[in-house]
C-alpha cells in the first residue's frame, strides 16, 4: 500500500494557500460533466453534497434513514470550536491548532491540524448565514463557552442542540440543491460494496431498504461520509444505527484503515442500568464547565449525596489536575472516573458511575442561569433517570462516543484507493488519538464545505468525464458478492437475534479493548471474536426475505461487519505498544497512572491493509513529524 | 410488571393492516418503550419470525426519526417528549397499550409502525432554505441579533420534522411543521430577502402533496415534543396575507 500523505511542505501557515495553488482545477463549463457520488448526510456529507452541487457537479447523495436530516450529526449537544477570538481571550488559529495536536496526543498529522483550525472561522460565518441561530448575549453578537482541553473559549453553540441547528443548515443547503436538480437523493439506500475500476472508485452497490432491489451506481468519484464506528462497542452514544459497513466494504477494497484503535470513550454518560439498555445517553461536555465531579472519599458510602458532607467528598479532578480541573481532556476525565469506581468510590449501586454536581453553580449563578444554559439536558437526564440535576447531582459514567481511527485519507481526503475519498468522522485525519470537545463538527463542516470540494477537482481533472460503465464486470462482481451475503443470511435460519450478537459483541470490545487495554484482555478478546463470528454464522436468524423492507437483515448486515472489523481493532491496539489518547494499555504508564507515549517507537499512524479472506491484514505506517508543536508529555495538571 | 400489547401490523402501502396482540410482555419500568419493542422483536426473531418494523435512530429525542401513536396519542402519554423517550414507568402493570402508525394521507404506511414522510423533505426542498453560496457569507458577528429574536426563531428551529403534528390534527395539516421552518428563518435578518417567496413555496407544496389545511384545531401544539407553538402559523399566515397581496418583496 503506497501511503504518499501529499502533505505540503514549508511553511505551515500558507502550506493550504500554496496547496490550493498547485492542484489542478476543473473548467467551471466541465464540472456539470462530472458525477460524483456522496454517501452519508451528516455535515460531512450534506455540506458537500450542498457544495459540490453550487460548483456545478451533478451529486448523488444516499443515506440509510428516512430523511438526510436524521444523519447521527444531529445529536451533538455541546458545540462547535473555532478561532474567531471573538472573547479576545488570545485565541488564534495557532492556538487552535496547538490544542488539536496536543490533546490528540501528537498522533494526528500537522499541515491537516493547521488547515482545520484555519479553515474554522469560515465554518462559523458560512453557517450563520444560513440561518443558524448560535446562541448570542444581549448585545447581539454571538456567545461561546469553553471546553476540554483548552484554556480559551472558542465553542459557538445553539442551546444543547448544536449539531442539529448546524446539521439542518447544511441539509437545507442540500436540500435547495435538491429542488434545483443538482443532487439526486436516495433515501432508505444503504451502501453494501464500492466499486473499482481499474482501480480508481468509479460506483457503488446500493440495497434499497424498502423495495429490497439491489442496485449499481456509477460516478466519476466516491465520496463516504458515513460516520464512525462506535457501535462496535454496542452499547454507546451514538444512534442505532450508526455502523461500520461502508469503511469496512472499502477497507475490502484496498482502501487503508488507520488507527482503528483511538476509540474515544466520553467521560459524562449517563451510566448502564440494565441488561435491556439499547444505548447510552450522552450528558454534554459542556456541562463540566459549571458542574464539579466527586465521589465520596469513602469506599461504598452509599449515603444519598445530599447528606455526604464537604469533607468528605472528593473532587477528585480538581485536585489532581489543579490547572485544567473539571474541563481536563476527555480520555483523561474517563480513565480517572474508572479509577475512582475501580477502587471502590462507584456511586451507583452494583454498577458504575461518578457524581456531576450542580450544587455550586445554581448558588453562585441561580436556576435561571442554569436552566437557560443546560435546561433542555437537564430535562433529559430527568427523563431518562427520573432524578432532577436541580436538586441530586447528576450520575455519570464513560461510554464510547466517537472514533477517531477511520480510513487512512491523504491531505486532499483521498483514501488509498484512487478516486475514493472520506470525510468526517469516517476519515482518520485531524484528530490523532484523541478528539476535543466540539472538534468533530467542526471538521466535518471543514471537509465538507471547504476541503473535499476544491481538492476532488485534482483527481477528477485527470479524468475523463461521465464515467456510467455499470455493465463493467467489476460491477457484477460486486453486485455478485453483495447478493451472495444477503442470501447467506437469509439461508442460515438460526435461532437468534442479530442484535443478541451484536451485545455479545459490544461486550467482548468492551472488556477487551475499552478505557483500559492489556495485552492479556486484547489477546481474549481476539479469541472470542473469531469464535462468535462463527456461531453468528450458523445461528442468527433473519426472517423474511431479500425481496422487501427486512430490517432484520439490515441489522444482521451492520453486526456481520462489526464482527470482521472489530478483531482488526483490537489488533491494532494490541500492536500499538504504548498509550496515547484514547488508547491506553496499562503496560504503559507512569508510576502516577498517567498515560506513557512511546514517540521513538509509535510515532507514526498505524495503516492497515486488506490480505483477503482469512489472512492476516498488514499493517503499514505513516511516519508523522512535528515541527511546529513539540511532543510533550500531556500534562493538565 | 407485565403488559399487553395491540400494535398495528401492515405489509405494505396498499395491503390491508390489522392489530396483533402480544400478551404478558415482560417489562421493567426503567426501560424506554423502544427497548420494549427491541424485546418483543428479539423474541419474534429466535422464533423465526418478522419483527414488529419501526424507525428509530437517536433514542433521544432529537432525529425525528421514531413515532407512533400510543393509546390514541402521538408519542404516547406525557408532554413534550417523542416516542423514544417514553419509558415503561408511564404505564401499569397489566396495562393493554395500543400501538399504530402515524395516520394520513400524504404519509402512507412503508410497513407495520413505519410511514413515508419524505414529503417533509419536499417541502424543505421547495424553499425551507437560504441561499447562501459556500464560502460566500460575512463575517458572522457582522450582524448582530437581538437575543429575543435569535431565542424566537430557536424555538421554532428546534423542530425535528417527526410528523406528530400532522397525525394529531383532524385535516392531517403540516402547517405547524411548514410554520416552524418559516418562522425560524423569517425571524432572522439572514432569512429577509426569501421570506415571503420561501412562504409561499412551502405551502403550495403542502398542499401538493396532500396535507389538509388548518383550522385552528391546535392538536398539532399539544402533540409536538418540541413544545412548537400555534403562534408560528399565525405568523405565516400573516406573510402569506402579504406575500398574496403584493405587499411584500417590493
Ligand atoms: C451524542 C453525541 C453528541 C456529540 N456532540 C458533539 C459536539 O457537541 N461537538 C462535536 O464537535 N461533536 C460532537 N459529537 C460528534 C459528532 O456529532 C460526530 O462525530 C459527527 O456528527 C459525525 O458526522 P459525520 O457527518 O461524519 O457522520 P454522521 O453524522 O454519523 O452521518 C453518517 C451518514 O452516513 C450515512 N451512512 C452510514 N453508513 C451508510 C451506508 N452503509 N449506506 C448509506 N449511508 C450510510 C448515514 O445515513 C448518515 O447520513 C457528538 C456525538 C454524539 C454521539
Ligand atoms: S429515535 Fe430519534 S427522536 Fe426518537
């Protein structure tokens, strides 16, 4: 696998500039030629679908929810970062990039960082013009608060509904394309195979989920934008059906998939209360900015919080990170809360979780404040709990919420195959091993609206336009093999559900390779894997049939994948001998428990490679170098 | 405790639909009302057999994704929540809950629980939007907003297109939801210039796709999760009265 980053040279600063520059351009009277076809509506895939579209490229734009408008963007909460200094607090685009790097734990490459924090401020502007009402003081002008991992406040947000005030921008931006004909879209269409021509991506194999028709698609290029892999854990905050699927058909493909290892796991969730849970819910970041995390200093203190007096709680983030407090990175803020239940401080009973406290913020701001800052999450966390954050504190525990491993993508996104590129959280490219807060919008937004658009024009220039071979062999083949699966499925006619194997599944992951890694527990898990898979295969019941809406199979599908997928992860975290981010292996670790980076060894992002069908992937590596932020060890203390 | 269910199953579009009963449901009062579904549907599954089909994808409350009417009620009993976030603690044990899909003409039933509503979408298409040309916008704080009417237009912005308000209402109207879209961007001077062009497109394209027209019923305000008020349709009203008599856009 030829792993060329394309990462330009130079100075840092006009590194995009000059890239910009340099790459070739489509003819604005050529583009109409050209078809390019766009998986996924988040922000990733609406803002490019939207801007494709306004260039003059004819777009197909598919998703498997009823409407773009549900893509999985819609349930951010806390918000967006970018470096408008608008607080004049000495924020910058350098500080918004040193900040990436740093709480990504120098795993992620820097001209990428750069151009994202650089390209932040457009975000910000293109969005308000359309109509997205971020939240504003009295004097009109727009409001931001503060998240982990940085000591200025850069995040523009819209209540606790961020993602969906920008996600409804981007899809009304989609959506006036749509009503002018640029973009054809296909809903309730899920991608089951990428399609190569002489190896460039030149279609896609689509399964109709209500009709059940199996359909090929050919463009000029293909575009995913189809969100992250979270699920593999089962239980997690992201929607149901959000899945590995398209990355994983295009990892088969001979696209490079890296880092699947740097899972991010969200230290405030609302924690497991049962075996029938489905998901977990996700209480914002936002919310440490005023609310204090303790335990009871007391092993087992099971008295009710209100009646555990001050002496003998423990904040425990305040003390041990004095500078950073309650806003420390997310990775960090998790492990400590798994150390605390570890060690016996849980406060829920029989299971797992920590308190969040409002106490002091409603004394020192009033309930109006509060309310008006954190009502909405307020509500739902009494929804879900019964319990009112007003008058308890909230219980809260790590989940997995977002990965930051994805497919391996060059400076213009492309992945390692030709024509075939990904944007959003399905790419690997801005966040290293772990992600801030209100930084996963703002890429999206960045590669949809700003980056994908322009850098396709140098793949497709070198193209010739309106490439609609769908008779080629290379899409029998594909169309073959998808089929092939469906019908395998469908014939097993086991005597459990997919979703059984999927929490089986999500419990393995979990244990194996969640906030804490061994080589012992990563060595379990890739026992179990393999031999779950084998008795998914011949016991999982799909009912019905290929020929109409089966949603039976459109799960079995999704857990099928995860299964595959799911062993190159823990392989990855097995091979990766330190910890960095997200990924920590309790091998490595400074005698204080603070995670240990092994630069000389693993600075690189780890690539791996599809070998076929029961072989072991390879595993490639792009070397990173920093010149610009110095490695360091982490420290918010 | 245990309870009984009567969900509505339906093939398809044009098949004819009948209520199936489940009887002596397990259920713990934690869990959501989906969760109770999944179970039902595992359980369907290890015996061969389809399950109960239902959209759903956030499980809390924002996608718009779920819904149904449950005893009679988009999204079940208790205000100001979708279908997602209701949980079996709402009901009694030995309760008999009734299930059936969103019912109008302009959503026609995809199958069992799950309706078509892609005509939402059309509406959005029609001109639910402002034009605004990537990379063409001013500087965001460029023009400032008065926090009364940034707060206003979020309110009505905070509609996730769920259709509880057409199955509440007697005609099947979507004006609450067209309402919502016009109000959130006719607040905002960035929605000035296609405000009243933007009215008047959604409307007629209700119309096309077959909504019924509102008459003040004020369903679709109590169905709404999102606590969207009747105040935006008097609101649009009120620019389609401009819009129609020339009024506007000179
Ligand atoms: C609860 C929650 C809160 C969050 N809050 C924040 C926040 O405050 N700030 C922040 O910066 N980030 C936040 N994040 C992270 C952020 O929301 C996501 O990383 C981001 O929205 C991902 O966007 P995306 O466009 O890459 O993908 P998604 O929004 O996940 O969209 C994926 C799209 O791909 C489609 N798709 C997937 N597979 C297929 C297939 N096989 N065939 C066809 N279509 C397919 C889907 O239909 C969908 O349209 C949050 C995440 C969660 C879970
Ligand atoms: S599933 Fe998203 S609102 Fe209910």
């Amino acid at each position: 696998m030829k792993l060329d980053s394309r990462a330009p040279d130079g100075p840092i600063e006009t590194a995009w500039d000059r890239h910009r520059q340099a790459i070739r351009l489509v003819n604005p009277a050529n583009k109409r030629k050209y078809h390019v076809i766009v998986v996924g509506t988040g922000l990733a895939g609406a803002s490019a679908a939207a801007t494709l579209a306004q260039l003059g490229y004819n777009v197909s734009s598919f998703c498997f929810q009823d409407s773009p408008r549900r893509a999985h963007s819609i349930a951010a909460q806390g918000g967006i970062n970018a470096a408008k200094n608008y607080q004049n607090d000495g924020d910058s685009v350098f500080r918004l990039f040193y900040d990436t790097v740093k709480g990504g734990d120098f795993r992620a490459r820097e001209q990428n960082v750069y151009r994202l924090a650089q390209v932040s401020v457009n975000i910000i502007d293109q969005c308000v013009a359309q109509g997205v009402p971020f939240a504003r003081d009295y004097g009109g002008l727009l409001a931001n608060r503060s998240f982990g991992g940085a000591l200025v406040s850069r995040t523009f947000y819209a209540r606790g509904q961020t993602g969906q005030q920008l996600l409804l921008g981007a899809y009304q931006a989609l959506s006036e394309q749509v009503g002018a004909g640029k973009v054809k879209l296909h809903s309730r269409t899920e991608l089951l195979d990428v399609v190569l021509v002489d190896g460039k991506a030149k279609g896609i194999i689509t399964r109709d989920l209500v009709t059940g028709e199996v359909k090929r698609w050919a463009a000029d290029a293909v575009v995913l934008a189809t969100g992250g892999y979270g699920n593999v854990f089962y239980l997690s905050t992201n929607a149901k059906g959000c899945n590995v699927t398209a990355t994983w058909r295009a990892y088969k493909k001979g696209a490079g998939f890296a880092n699947p290892c740097f899972t991010q796991i969200h230290p405030t969730c609302i924690p497991v209360m049962g075996e029938h849970q489905s998901k977990l819910t996700l209480m914002s970041e936002s919310l440490r900015n005023d609310g204090r995390v303790w335990v009871p200093k007391q092993p087992g203190d099971m008295r009710r919080p209100r009646d555990i007096p001050e002496a003998e709680r423990d904040y425990y983030l305040e003390r041990i990170y004095p500078t950073f407090g309650n806003l420390v990175p997310r990775d960090v803020a998790s492990r400590a809360a798994k150390r605390m239940v570890d060690e016996g401080h849980s406060v829920v009973a029989g299971g797992a979780g920590v308190y969040l406290d409002f106490r002091d913020a409603i004394k020192r701001l009033g309930h109006d404040v509060v309310s008006d800052r954190y009502g909405n999450l307020f509500d739902m966390y009494e929804r879900i709990t019964g319990d009112s954050p007003y008058e308890t504190p909230m219980r809260i525990y790590p989940a997995s919420h977002y990965t930051m491993g994805g497919l391996w993508v060059d400076y213009n996104l492309m992945t390692s195959v030709s024509g075939l590129y990904a944007i959003g959280e399905a790419n690997f490219s801005d966040h290293g091993a772990n992600r801030l807060g209100a930084s996963a919008l703002m890429q999206g937004l960045a590669d949809g609206y700003f980056v994908l658009p322009y850098t396709i024009g140098d793949f497709l220039a070198g193209e010739k336009a309106g490439f609609n071979d769908t008779a080629h062999a290379a899409f029998d083949e594909a169309e073959r093999n998808v089929k092939g699966q469906v019908d395998r499925l469908l014939g097993i006619k086991g005597k459990t559900s997919a979703d059984v194997f999927h929490r089986r599944l999500g419990k393995i992951v979990w244990d194996g390779c969640g906030m804490a890694r061994t080589k012992e527990s990563l060595g379990k898990a890739l026992t179990e894997i393999p031999a779950l898979r084998e008795e998914f295969w011949s016991d999982v019941s799909v009912p019905g049939t290929g020929a109409d809406l089966n949603q039976s199979l459109e799960r079995a599908g999704r857990v099928a994948d995860f299964l595959e997928f799911a062993e190159v992860l823990c392989r990855d975290a097995l091979t990766r001998e330190e910890s960095c981010g997200g990924h920590f292996r309790e091998e490595h670790q400074h005698p204080d428990g603070e995670a240990r980076r092994d630069d000389v060894n693993f600075q690189h992002g780890a690539v791996w490679g599809y070998e076929g069908e029961g072989n072991a992937p390879t595993r490639h590596t792009e070397p990173l170098d920093f010149r610009y932020v110095h490695p360091s060890t982490r420290s918010y203390k | 405790m245990k309870v009984n269910l009567r969900i509505w199953r339906q093939k398809g579009p044009d098949a004819p639909g009948a209520f199936q009963d489940f009887s002596g449901v397990e259920v713990v009062p934690e869990m959501s009302f989906l969760e109770m579904l999944d179970e039902v549907n595992r359980d369907l599954e290890a015996k061969g057999q389809e399950p109960v089909v239902f959209d759903s994808d956030c499980r809390e409350g924002i996608c718009g994704s779920c819904g149904a009417v449950v005893d009679g009620t988009a999204h079940g009993p208790g205000r100001q929540q979708t279908l997602c976030q209701l949980h079996m603690r709402s009901f009694q044990d030995g309760d008999t809950i009734t299930v059936e899909p969103w019912r109008a003409a302009a959503f026609p039933v995809v199958r069992d629980l799950m309706v078509d509503r892609s005509a939402f979408d059309r509406i959005i298409q029609a001109g639910g939007y402002v034009t605004a040309r990537t990379g063409s916008a001013p500087d965001a704080n460029a023009v400032p907003i008065g926090k009364p009417e940034a707060d206003a237009a979020f309110d009505a912005a905070t509609c996730i297109g769920c259709g509880a308000c057409v199955a509440a209402c007697p005609n099947a109207s979507a004006m609450l939801f067209v309402s919502a879209k016009s109000g959130h961007l006719g607040l905002l001077p960035q929605g000035q210039p296609q405000r009243y062009s933007r009215a008047e497109a959604m409307v007629q394209t209700m119309d096309g796709e077959g909504f019924g027209g509102c008459s003040n019923h004020g369903e679709c305000e109590a169905a709404c999760p999102k606590g969207i008020g009747v105040s935006y349709i008097a609101r649009l009203n009120r620019d389609l009265l401009r819009a129609a008599s020339g009024a506007a856009s000179k």
